[in-house]
C-alpha cells in the first residue's frame, strides 16, 4: 500500500525527490501520510479534491486485500 501510494504521487508531482510516505498502524488502520513540496500540494489535492479522493480509492482497493482499512493524509 505504501509503495502505491508512492509510485502514485512521484509520478503526478513536479519534484518526485521531495516525495515521501509515512506510515504508521494502529489497531488494524493504517495511516499513510504524504509529505511533498510546496508546489505540488495543489496538484495532488486536484480540483474539488478529485485526485487525493483517486489515491485513496486506489489505495484502499489494495488495502482490501490485506484485510485492512487505510486512511491517506496529506501533510
């Protein structure tokens, strides 16, 4: 999931090395956190948040998987 969540936002951002995903679980939640520039912020969020509320279907979809609930924050 975090790979994903990853490969996802270094991709859409315009500085991929600023790109990172933190993740921590609590009680069978995970809770992956995107940290990016400045600059991109707007264009992962994406207009009315289109493109956050794409990463997090996506997200958990793989999550199913795994049996686990997934919650993606943008710091």
């Amino acid at each position: 999931m975090k790979e994903l969540a990853q490969f996802l936002v270094k991709n859409l951002a315009d500085h991929p090395d600023q790109v990172s995903v933190q993740d921590s679980e609590e009680s069978g939640a995970v809770t992956l956190k995107l940290v990016v520039a400045d600059e991109d912020k707007g264009k992962i969020i994406g207009k009315k948040g289109k493109v956050i509320k794409a990463i997090r279907a996506l997200v958990s979809a793989a999550a199913v998987k795994d049996q686990k609930r997934v919650a993606v924050d943008i710091d």
